[in-house]
C-alpha cells in the first residue's frame, strides 16, 4: 500500500498542484470574505464583533486538526518506519503553527470587545498556548537536530506527547467553568448557530484548509528537493 | 454603506485588524515557503550543472530529477 506514499510517485502531482490550489483558494477566500464581512448578519449581543469568528475558529479548528495529524504520523512513522510519513508531518507544521498563532492573536482582539480584556488564563485559551508551545518546540527541534533519524524520533515524540493536549483544548470548555462559550456546533447534533452563520464559517474553513494544502504542498517539495540535492552531493 | 462596513458598530478596529493580522499572516507564511521552494530548486539546478556528463546521464535516469528540472525552467 505505501508504494503509493513514495517521494517519486507523488512529486509528479505535488509539483503541479500549488497553482490550482492558490487559484481556488483565492475564489474561496474572496467569496468567504465578502460572506463574512458583508453579507452575514451581526449577532444580536455581540454586534459585529462577532465577524471575528470567522478567522478564529477556522485558525482553531484547522490548528488543532493539523496536530492531530502531526500524531498520527508520527506514530505510522514509529510502526511503520516510513519515512515518508515525517516529510509529510514536517511539512504541515509551519501552517499548523501560523493557524495556531492566528487564533490566539485574533482571540485576544475578539476577547476584548466580549469580555472587556485581552487576554485571560481560562482552560481553553491556556490550552491553545500549550499547543502553540508543543508546534514551537517541533518545529524547533527540526531545525536543532542535524542528524535526520534523531530528529524523527525527537519531533514524533513531541507530536505524540502534544497529542495528549488536543481532547483537553476540546473538551475544556465542558469540563472547567471557562469564558469560552460551549461547542455550537456538532456534527452529531442540532447546531446552535444559525445557517446565515453557518455558511459563512463553512466557506471560511475551506478557504483555510486549501491555503493550509497550498502551504504542505510547497514545504512538502521544497523537503523533497532538500533530499535530491543531497542525493547529488552523493553520487 | 461604505462608512457602515468600515466602522462595523464600533467595532471595526477590532474587526478589520484580526482580519488584517489574519491575512498578513497568510502573505508572510506563503512568500516565505515561496522563498525557500525556489532557493531549494536553484541549488539543484546548480548542482546539476556541476555534474560531469557521466553522473548527470545517471542523475537523470531518476523520474523526480527531471520532474524538478523541468518546474525549475518555468521559475
């Protein structure tokens, strides 16, 4: 099955795919943008504050998804020694980190017309710092580490170790008295957000998901052609 | 309108800056892989050029060194 997951089958296809992706992202953002910023309607406590959702939880959402994914590499990384699996995961970390960057900068700006402060130490915030701590210290030791199979190991341990911070961001507004409203939506039951919002959030999300492939892509080859230039020094 | 949109109630300073930060952010983290992509695809090239006839003959039995070399003469 992982023959498929090889460096020279894929290139073909990761080579050639930034600029349809970049052209898609840009429509989605546009359409996104104009959907959240003009066509949306104001909430009825919030105002337009509200409209910062639309950045924040997407940068949150995909954040937290792009961690998850580091894990799961990394632990098919360990189990499978391919090490495929840790040039896809050092790949979508520099997005992963920004996404996370982006949603605690925009929470602080939307936590201050909400709750009258920029920052406080609620479960949910503080654990969103956590895991912008655990994305610095794996992109950090990326960078640290010369020797290629130690950095593996370092980085999934950090990735697997991080992991275990990703059902606390989640469940930490149910499970401590936070400032931070409880989940509105679930995909296993009735929403609590209106579809005129809904919609909005879904199209920003997607405009975020595509910039977050546009950026794996290009990493992705850049780490590929790293490994070719080192294969030339060799021959 | 116009005046409606920038000043968003009140709160278009928050608004349009987390917006704004938003979309920096994206700029920066796109040039700068950008960067590094197309630094990466030149020190091939460069490479490659250094090779004498016989390894580069090698080099380009490889499907992925062509691949590179033929996105790298679009740059």
């Amino acid at each position: 099955m992982f023959k498929y997951f090889k460096p020279n089958k894929i290139f073909a296809i990761t080579s050639r795919a930034p600029k349809y992706v970049l052209f898609l992202f840009i429509i989605v953002l546009t359409i996104g943008l104009t959907e959240a910023l003009i066509l949306s309607p104001e909430d009825y406590k919030q105002s337009d504050a509200v409209r910062i959702m639309y950045v924040h939880v997407p940068a949150a959402w995909i954040s937290l998804g792009i961690f998850s994914s580091l894990a799961l590499l990394s632990v098919g990384s360990f189990v499978f020694k391919n090490k495929n699996f840790s040039l896809i995961a050092k790949s979508l970390a520099p997005s992963g980190f920004i996404f996370n960057v982006i949603a605690l900068v925009t929470g602080s700006i939307w936590g201050k017309p909400t709750w009258g402060t920029w920052w406080a130490w609620d479960a949910r915030i503080t654990s969103m710092l956590i895991l912008a701590l655990f994305y610095g210290m794996y992109l950090l030791a990326w960078r640290i580490y010369q020797d290629k199979e130690q950095a593996i190991k370092i980085t999934s341990m950090i990735a697997i170790l991080g992991a275990i911070n990703v059902p606390i961001i989640k469940f930490s507004v149910d499970w401590w008295n936070t400032l931070h409203q409880p989940q509105s939506i679930n995909i296993l039951s009735n929403n609590s957000i209106h579809a005129s919002m809904l919609i909005p959030l879904g199209i920003m999300t997607a405009a975020f998901a595509l910039f977050s492939l546009l950026i794996f892509l290009m990493k992705y080859n850049t780490e590929l052609i790293k490994v070719k230039n080192k294969g030339l020094d060799r021959l | 309108m116009i005046n409606e949109i920038i000043s968003m109630n009140g709160y278009g300073t928050y608004v349009w800056s987390a917006f704004a930060f938003t979309l920096i952010s994206f700029a920066t983290l796109y040039f700068v892989t950008k960067l590094q992509l197309s630094k990466e695809q030149k020190r091939f090239v460069s490479k490659f050029g250094s090779l004498d006839v016989e390894k580069a003959k090698a080099a380009r039995l490889q499907n992925i060194n062509r691949e590179i070399l033929s996105n790298t003469s679009k740059i």
